[in-house]
C-alpha cells in the first residue's frame, strides 16, 4: 500500500512539474501596426501567463482585451479571429479586421463662467480636433480636457470643474456623441504683495519691474516673467515669487515676494581659446548697490596675444532696470594684429529702451581718441560721434534655438569738430536667419553689409573701418585679413562691407550635428575687388552655454585653396 501512494504521489508531482515547465502562449498579429498593434501588444502585457492547454478557458478574455485595445483610436466593430495553439506551438496567431472606424456625429463643447468671455479659451475651442466627420479617438477627447482644465488653472480659474463630460458611443451606426460642459467659475484677481525681509530700496525697485496691479486678473505667465525679470536684474542673490492661493479672500490672491541683495562686491574670471585670438583670459568685477537708487558699476579686463581691453560701466536706471536705464561707459583698446596697431580710448552715454520682442534702442554719443599704425598711414584723431543702434531677436530659445530671426542695424556719424576730413556717416547691419526642419535638417543663412560716406579712408582711424573674415564671417581666412590692401600689399580697411553665409546642419545622433557652409564676402573702396570664398565643413556639440563649433575651411578663392580650423562657442543668433 505505501508503494502504490508514493507512486502516486510522483505522478502527481510529475504532472504539475511538465505543467509549470510548459511554456507561456506567444501572441503573433495580423492586421494591424503602427500605434494599434503597440496598444495590443500593451494590453495583452497585462493578461496572467496562459499556457496552451489554458487557452479555450482564456479565448474570450483575449478576444475582449484585443477589441478593447482598438477602441481608444474608434475601432468599436474590430472582428478578432484565433488559430488554436498546438503540441507543436505555443504561438497563438491573432488575425484581426479593423472594419470601421466611429466617427464624431457631434460635438457639444460648452464654458460657462467667465472664461466663455475669454479669448484664449475661444481660441483653443476653434482649434481642438473633435470635428464632426473625424474619427473619434480618446487621445483627443482627453486632451481636450486637459487643455481646458490647463488653462483654467493658469488664467486663475481655480474652481474650474466639469458639469458634463461624456461621449455616447452608438457601434451599430457607428457614432460617437461628444458632450463637455466645463463651469470654470469666477477668475481669481491678484491681491496685494505682501513683502518679506522688505526694505525701501528693495521695494521701489520690485515695484519698477512688476508686471500686474492689484486688481488685475490672475495670470500664472505674468507672475513667472515677474520672477525672471527680478532675477535677471542682477540686483538680488534669492527671488521668492509666490501666489498665496490658501489665502485667498473675495476671489483675491495675495502675492509674497521675499528678495535678498547680492552681495557688496562679485569678482568673474574666464579662459578660453578661439582660432581668431588664440589664448584668452578675462576678469570682471561688479558692484551691483552703488546706492539706493540701483545705481550699478561694473569693469572688465579683456586680454589675449591680439587684444587688450579695459572698460568700466556705470548704470543708472529710468524706471524698469532691464527696459529702460543710462549707461555712462569708458574703454581702452590696444589692437595689434594683421597690419593694425592702435591705440583707443573712449567715453559714452547710452540711452537704453528695450522692448521684449521688439526692437530695443540705444541712442549714444562717443568721444574717441585713437593713436594708429595702419598698414602706410600713421595718424591719431580725436571724433565726437552721435548715433543710434537696434537690435531685434525672435527665437524660440536663447542659447540653443531651432528657429529664429536676429537682426542688428547701427548708425554712427561725426560733424567733423576737427575738421572736414573727420566727417563721415558710418551704417551697418546684419539679419541672421535659422529653421529647423523635420528635426533633423537645418539651415543657417547670414547677410552683413555696410557702408562709409566719407572724403577718403585714410580720413577714418581703424577702429572705424571695414575688415572681414574670421570665425565670425568668412571661414577659411584669418581674423579681418580681407581688406584692400596698398602698393606694399599691406591692409587698409575699406569704405564697404559684403558678407553673405549659407550652412545646412544635419543631426548624427543627440546633441551632435555635421554642417556643411560657405562663406563669401569682401571689405572693398569700390566693389571691383573679387569677393572672397571659403566653404568647408564642421561639428556642432550642443551644450548649456550654447553649441561649440569646430569648423574645418577652405579659402577656395586662393590658389591651392589652403584650410583653416575654426573654433567658436556661443549662440548662433
């Protein structure tokens, strides 16, 4: 008798072990593929391992999830057919007929409340796609939803809720009935700001630089541009912005702000290396409280084997510190490269206006010293110069953009208080454009021009002449070595300025890109000089401080079309 129950306790034990060791059903589809068979594929992930001998008990449960998962992109009608696994196969082949899709009959979209008068939500209801005649799919009903429910909540509609939100689905004429009520209730407005570790310097500037009033109805978008801008002024080490919305009374939110002031005195040091200059080193240091007006001092020293700068900046805002302020600057400039040797020393008052996405202005007058070799002319002149700059970006990004416009125009004269040979109206502009297509392609077109009126070129010190080539302008060429050049064959400056530049960038993987461009342009007196050429190809890495170029150029207008290694970081716009 004890032999016959151990011989049936192995049978037994043997039968559940082929059964655990028997292998899980595999699934193969048919019919389907793109995003549908993803979902399917999803959603049979979630079933519990079924083995062969289990499938007629699970047949309908597979059937079900498989219709289910068509359902989302409006197959409610999908026919699911089954070939039955065997001893020979686990694999269970799932022929599948989408037949057709539910298509919107109607679309009810409803606000009510306050935001039925707002614009942005009209805009957004003109441009949802729950159209009657498309397929209904619930991606697009769900983010309907939460666009609206979205916005809502930046606009300061925080008792939004849903009165209605449903969708009648009629298989058999194969309809869908949307129906969405959203009561978005009273806006909030924005209520008094409330200030911590406040003091009156601290205040009067704050209230410069905000962008609502008391009253003003609630926009999330305001109170982040208000916390950027407090940041970027530079005048403050920690910026609080926050909207008490637990606080609130009569559908009023009150705003802390709690800043605290740099520090007396910054000090900055960088290194760096670019093929124009060669080795580099700067040292800034800023003084960001000259007073308790926002008063700002800031100087810099510039060194490089081609280059010394020095220059101070004494910053007196009018109102908005970033929008609208004075700058009384002074600079001196030792420049030794090519065939230039000079000497410059300067003071200017600048009138600031900028205007966010728009065109920011800069009126300005100068009074320049400059002591000069350049290339047979050796001179010093002293110019009193009047002018007006602008400059205007729109980019979807500051340091890493895909697509953008920048342009730059200056405007520069002198009344000739030395002398009629110091008269000149000086005009320079540049347009960058920069699009991306497809993610992967992009084009970067550049064109600078300008232009001298004045009785001869030796008239203008070098600072106010025109040289080209470099990083910059025209690859292939060193640093301004396009010019006219004299009897001897030295550089001269020229009167006009052509640059013209075309790249297109390829995307190899992440953050690396291969360009391809060239590069035309000439400094001229008369334009029967023949403009120059490089044309060449490069690598861009995309980091936080922008992309860095290494470019590879060929100044294919000279005999042997020698190369040059070009090497740049920074933003393309």
């Amino acid at each position: 008798m004890s032999h016959l129950i151990m011989a049936t306790l192995a049978l037994g034990w043997l039968t559940l072990s082929v059964h655990a060791l028997a292998d899980t059903l595999q699934y193969r589809l048919s019919g389907v593929d793109g995003r549908e068979e993803k979902n399917i594929e999803l959603h049979l992930q979630t079933l519990p391992e079924i083995n062969a001998e289990e499938f007629l008990l699970y047949k309908n449960t597979i059937k079900e999830t498989v219709q289910q998962a068509l359902e989302p992109f409006g197959f409610y009608a999908s026919v699911v057919n089954f070939t039955t696994p065997t001893d020979r196969s686990d694999t269970v082949d799932i022929q599948i007929e989408l037949g057709r899709p539910v298509l919107i009959r109607s679309a009810n979209v409803l606000l009510e409340g306050d935001a039925s008068k707002e614009k942005s939500f009209q805009r957004l209801l003109k441009k949802h796609e729950l159209t009657p005649g498309q397929v209904f799919e619930h991606e697009d009903y769900e983010t309907l939803k939460q666009v609206l429910m979205t916005q809502a909540q930046l606009t300061g509609f925080f008792d939004a809720h849903w009165v209605v939100a449903t969708v009648d689905v009629n298989p058999v004429q194969y309809s869908a009935d949307v129906h969405l009520t959203l009561d978005s209730g009273r806006r909030y407005r924005f209520g008094v700001l409330q200030y911590t570790n406040e003091t009156s310097v601290t205040r009067r500037l704050v209230e410069t630089i905000k962008n609502f009033r008391e009253g003003d109805a609630y926009d999330a978008t305001k109170v982040v541009k208000f916390y950027n801008d407090l940041s970027a002024t530079g005048y403050f080490k920690n910026v609080d912005v926050q909207p008490l919305r637990g606080k609130a009374q009569n559908y009023s939110i009150p705003v802390r702000i709690e800043v605290s002031p740099r520090r007396s005195h910054e000090m900055e040091a960088g290194i760096g290396f670019s093929t124009d200059e060669g080795p580099r080193f700067s040292l800034g240091w800023k003084k960001p409280w000259v007073n308790d007006r926002g008063h700002s001092f800031s100087a810099d020293t510039y060194l490089s084997t081609k280059r010394t700068e020095l220059s101070t900046s004494y910053l007196i805002p009018r109102g908005n510190p970033l929008l609208d302020f004075y700058s009384l600057q002074t600079g001196y400039q030792h420049k030794n490269m090519e065939d230039t040797n000079s000497e410059l020393y300067s003071a200017a008052l600048h009138q600031w206006h900028k205007v966010p996405k728009g065109w920011n202005r800069d009126w300005f007058i100068r009074i320049e010293a400059e002591n000069y070799d350049q290339a047979s002319d050796r001179d010093n002149s002293l110019l009193l110069i009047p002018g007006l700059a602008l400059n205007r970006k729109n980019a979807n990004g500051s340091l890493n953009p895909s697509r953008g416009t920048a342009h730059d125009l200056k405007v520069e004269l002198s009344p000739g208080i030395s002398g009629p040979e110091s008269r000149f109206i000086k005009v320079w502009g540049r347009t960058k454009w920069l699009d991306t297509f497809a993610r992967r392609h992009q084009f970067l077109a550049r064109l600078e021009q300008g232009a001298t009126w004045v009785r001869s070129v030796s008239d203008l010190p070098p600072s106010l002449r025109f040289f080209t080539g470099g990083d910059q302008t025209v690859r292939g060429y060193s640093y301004e070595s396009i010019s006219p050049k004299d009897s001897q064959g030295k550089l001269t400056g020229g009167r006009y300025l052509s640059v013209v530049s075309l790249q297109y960038a390829y995307k190899l993987v992440d953050k690396w890109w291969l360009a391809l461009f060239t590069d035309s342009g000439t400094s001229t007196n008369d334009y029967k000089d023949a403009w120059k050429v490089g044309s060449g190809l490069g690598v861009r890495w995309i980091t936080p401080l922008g992309p860095v170029r290494l470019d590879l150029a060929f100044a294919v207008s000279e005999p042997g079309s020698p190369w040059r290694l070009h090497f740049s970081v920074g933003p393309v716009l």
